[in-house]
C-alpha cells in the first residue's frame, strides 16, 4: 500500500511516521462444536426471533419416524414480512475447515397459508455491522410437508445467494458470526408453523492468533530542518485532467520549502493564500501533497498531528494502492498505475474538516 499523505489548503505539523510489522506465534484458541438438541443441554447462545415467534423447548407434537425425542424448538411465522429466527455464535464460523450445517425439521400441511414454495433457508450474516443483512450469505432447500427429515446445507459444494455481489466466496469469509433460519420465505404475510431438532455444525477449528506489529521497519522522526527528505517522500503537483484535484480541491501542491518543510523536529505542511500559476493554471492558493516512497501490505502506521482551524481546510492521511494510475503519483511514475480508483484501493487513516473542528474520521473505500 501507498502511504499518501495528502494534505488540502491547511498548515499540519507531523511527528514520528512508522509502519511497524511482527509476526509471532501464540496458542491458537479451539472453538467449540454447536449441538443444539432442544433438551436443556444446548451449547449455543439463546434463540431469538424477527418478525415472528420462537419457543426453544416444546413437547415435540409428531413424536415419530426419525425424531421420536421429547423436546423439539417451535417456530410460528404469524406473517410477520421476515419471519427469522437466530442465535449469535460466541466465535467467528470457519467455513473453510467446516462448511456443513444441519437439523431436523417437521412442517405441519394444516399451519401454512398463502402459496409459498416449501422451502427452508439458512443465512449467516456478520452480526457486529449496523446492517447484519447487508453481510448476508444463504443458502435455501426444498422440504416436505408432514414429516420429520434432515436438511443439510453445505457452504462448499451448495449453491449460495449472497446479499452484496462482490461480496467473496463464504468459505473465503470469516466474519460471519450469526446464523438465521427462515421458513418459506420473506416479504409475504402467510402463516406457517415449524418445528427443528438436532441442530448442528462444527466450529473446532483452533483460530489463528493476532497478529501483532512492532518491528520498526521504515519511520522519519523529521530530525534535520530544511526541505522535507527525497528519498522518502515525493512531492506530487500534477492535478488531474482539468484544472484542479478531486473534490473540488483549489489550490496547487508545490514541491517549495514554503508549502513543506522540517524544522525542530516537525514536518510542516502549509497551506497559502497567494497567486501562483503552474501547468498553465492560475491559482489563489498553495499547499502540498507528500507521496511516501516505501509501500507495503500488512502493518500499523503510527504518527502525531497537530490540525489546522478554520472553514476550507482538509488536512488528510491516506494510504492507496500503489497501483493506481494517478498521473503524477510517486508509484505511477515508477510504472506501476495500472488501476484507476477505487480499483486500487484507499483506506483513508484520518481526515478533518474545519466545518467540524473536533471530529476526524477514517474510510475505507473498494469496488463495492
């Protein structure tokens, strides 16, 4: 990744920029299998419900066939629109080494209405985001009415719906977190009552363990006063096709001692109100763009600013892929932009507007 510190029409002091790495090893933690038998000895998390009912124990009312135990869960669409039951794992699934979920069901012919395909749906779902749907992985299969049988739903070789197109294979993920069921489907008002037992899937699978990262590998503590160090930093004054930079951005980046420099052991950036004309373009103020001439994939950056004041500055610490194809971009000169935006990939460390003084905020930005 591109450290760009990017900063608009401000005056920053930075101290102590780092990127530090480790890679260790630490006792991996085992998740626990998830059997849920309806019988009082569940190891899952309390069942709750979505636009209908949910009662994890009841007397099993069709004791026969393949499921003659006594307490079975009951679940009763009143038609409500979404109708989904759940229960929050304490550990991330790893569908990966355990893609398989199953569970007995038994749907009463007498308790539906309406002319929904019979069918039951397991979703997983990322329950830690503001919108958990939005996460969605699913899978739904056929069932038959009147009788107790095993619905096996497989993340590997079943055929999948995710919520987001570009959202990866489920077994690449391992950020799901909550698992629904939901029978004959959503966005109806039909009644339908349902019975489960037997719910299982494996979770045993040791978690790998942090990574943590504290090898100091590349830093500038701004020590020596003068004009910021080349062969750290590139000063990036190109504007984009037109006239100016993204976002409606006015002024012009120069590489002059006026817009950045170090003294006493600070970077500055400073944003100026002047007349100053470059690539044919008059404009009535200046600042500076600093590209970091070192790029990597897996880190933590480290630093200390101190933000302007004032409506119209923008001071920003981005890092972007050093594949972008930016004209004028330290890493698109060395003839590595490839990929437009956000192809390439942005995660923005922090940004400040002077319209809201006492707030920063950070982003993340793909092709989603």
């Amino acid at each position: 990744m591109l450290i760009n510190n990017h900063f608009k029409h401000t005056m920053c002091h930075f101290k102590s920029i780092l990127l530090l790495f480790l890679l260790f090893l630490v006792k991996g933690i085992n998740a626990q299998n998830s059997v849920e038998n309806f019988e009082g000895t569940s190891t899952l998390n309390n069942w709750l419900s979505i636009d209908c009912v949910v009662k994890p124990s009841v007397e099993n009312p069709v004791p026969q066939g393949i499921n003659t135990s006594a307490r079975v869960l009951e679940y009763y669409d009143y038609g409500g629109l979404w109708g989904n039951i759940y229960f929050d794992t304490n550990q991330n699934l790893h569908l990966a080494a355990h893609p398989e979920f199953s569970f007995k069901i038994y749907v009463p012919s007498s308790s539906i209405t309406g002319n929904q395909e019979n069918q039951v749906t397991l979703k997983l779902q990322n329950s830690k985001t503001i919108r958990p749907w939005q996460t969605q992985t699913l899978i739904s299969k056929p069932i038959l009415l009147d009788q107790w049988q095993v619905v096996t739903f497989n993340f590997s070789t079943d055929t999948y719906e995710n919520f987001d197109a570009h959202s990866p294979d489920p077994i690449e993920r391992r950020d799901f977190d909550r698992v629904l069921l939901q029978v004959n489907g959503e966005n109806n008002s039909d009644l339908v009552v349902a019975y489960f037992d037997d719910f299982y899937f494996e979770n045993n699978t040791p978690l790998p363990p942090p990574t943590v990262y504290d090898q100091l590998i590349w830093s500038d503590e701004f020590n020596t006063d003068g004009a910021v160090n080349s062969n750290k930093w590139f000063h990036q004054t190109i504007f984009p096709l037109g006239n100016s930079w993204f976002s409606g951005e006015i002024q012009h980046y120069t590489n002059r001692t006026s817009n950045s420099y170090v003294k006493n052991g600070v970077l500055k950036v400073v944003a100026k109100k002047e007349p100053f004309t470059d690539q044919g373009t008059t404009k009535q103020y200046t600042s500076a763009r600093l590209n970091s001439k070192f790029a990597f994939t897996y880190g933590r950056v480290e630093f200390r600013a101190k933000l302007p004041t004032g409506i119209g500055t923008w001071p920003a610490i981005w890092m972007l892929g050093k594949n972008i194809n930016e004209k004028g971009a330290y890493w698109q000169t060395q003839g590595f932009g490839t990929l437009t935006w956000p192809n390439c990939g942005e995660m923005d460390i922090m940004e400040h507007w002077g319209t809201e003084q006492n707030k920063v905020i950070s982003a993340v930005h793909t092709p989603s």
